[in-house]
C-alpha cells in the first residue's frame, strides 16, 4: 500500500498533531518565499548557457548539483564559474525575498518554547551558502537560528539525509527524534531518508507531489502553531 500523509482535515484547533525534541526548518519555500528570486536568476543563467529553463523538481537542491543537472557535461572549473555566477545573481535579487504567513509567529514560538525547555531546540538546514542565506534572511528580521546547517557546510546536500543528521547532531539529538518542515521533494527525501518525522508545506508544491514523501501535509504554517510541553515539542493545530 502506498504511503498516505496526514492532514489537518477535520482536525480542530489545538490538536496535537505531532511531537518532537527538535524542530528542524528548511528555508526557502519553507519560511521564505524566494521563487521569484530564484527561478528569474536560474533563468538567465541557463538561458545565456542554451541549457534551458529552470525546472521545478530543481527546487530544494544545492546549486552544483542543479548544475550537474541541467548541464550533464559540464566540467568542475565550469561548474564553479556557472556556480558564482548565479549565486551573485540570486544575493543582487535578495529583495524580492518574503516571508511567508504564519513563519514570523512561529519561529516566536520556537524561541519561547527554547525559553522554556532551557536548550536549543530548532534549527534551520538549507541547500543555500551562507552567504546566500544571510542576503535572504537577515532583512527579514527573523528571529536568528543558534544552529545553522548551509550547503558550504555538507559533503553531501538535500537529497541525502548529511544536512538533517548535522543539524540534529548539532543540537544534541538524534534525527529519529525530530520533525522536519520542508517543501520540496528533494528536502522531504533528504528528512525522511534522516529518519525524522515530515512535515510538508505546500508553499511550493502539490500535494500529490509531495504527500507519499511526509508523515503530515499541512497548507502553510499559518496553520499550526509550535509548544513546549513535558520537556519536549509539541506542534497543534490552529
């Protein structure tokens, strides 16, 4: 039988939809809206290349492999040229950056929930450099991860399970015991194949497309809403 997500359907609010000793976040198409941003500079990358358009399923995945994808033949020295190009383009573009509805709420929440716990207890691991996730993020205003997994600090990226199993490791837990929230199926595979408990939201995504990947499928995180309780996470329904 094939594997088949929960939902908030008929869930009222304050339902305990899950629970969990660390929250670990993607970012982009997670907290923050960077489509615009992305998919104009992929564009012009790969248009000035003739290697076409940027593709969906490029959603999620660290910039070199989107490269090793899109151009199968390139060399290294090329593939770091292609890399620093479209990184540049993607920092200049930092300002069509938004947050989503709901993300400001609920990393608040993780900090209070931090507050009570007395430990670190989210983290965010992103496909971006860091550099390319400070231009984003940083103006926004957000409350500021302690831990912070980026593509610059992984052997391996999103969709192999390296950047969840180091962010987990990094706050003193194992995978098993964390919910991961995620949008795309590169980030979903990289959570599961962790071994963590998934949270997709639909920020940039089908549920068809995503569902067989996550344990639950929520439409935004505008719909849920993060506490501490007994010294451990618990995420409800809103």
């Amino acid at each position: 039988m094939a594997h088949k997500a929960a939902t908030l359907d008929d869930c009222a609010p304050g339902t305990v939809l899950a629970r969990a000793k660390a929250i670990l976040l993607d970012s982009d198409g997670t907290l923050v809206d960077s489509t615009r941003s992305v998919e104009a500079s992929w564009d012009k990358l790969l248009g000035d290349e003739g290697a076409g358009r940027f593709e969906k399923h490029y959603h999620g995945q660290p910039a070199r492999r989107v490269l090793r994808l899109a151009i199968p033949e390139i060399s290294e020295e090329r593939l770091e040229e292609l890399f620093s190009r479209v990184e540049g383009y993607e920092i200049a573009s930092a300002g069509d950056v938004e947050a989503f509805d709901g993300t400001a709420r609920f990393l608040s929440e993780l900090e209070k929930a931090k507050a009570a716990l007395s430990r670190e207890c989210w983290a965010i691991a992103t496909s971006c450099t860091r550099p390319l996730f400070e231009a984003r993020y940083r103006p926004l205003s957000l409350p500021f991860p302690l831990v912070l997994v980026t593509a610059d600090q992984v052997t391996h990226g999103k969709p192999d399970p390296e950047p969840y199993l180091l962010a987990a490791e990094r706050l003193g837990v194992e995978a098993k015991d964390c919910l991961v929230v995620e949008d795309a199926p590169g980030g979903l595979e990289s959570a599961r194949a962790a071994g963590a408990f998934v949270v997709s939201v639909l920020n940039s995504a089908g549920e068809g497309t995503v569902g067989p990947l996550a344990d639950l499928v929520i439409p935004s995180l505008a719909d849920v809403s993060i506490e501490a309780r007994e010294g451990e996470l618990v995420l409800l329904a809103r």
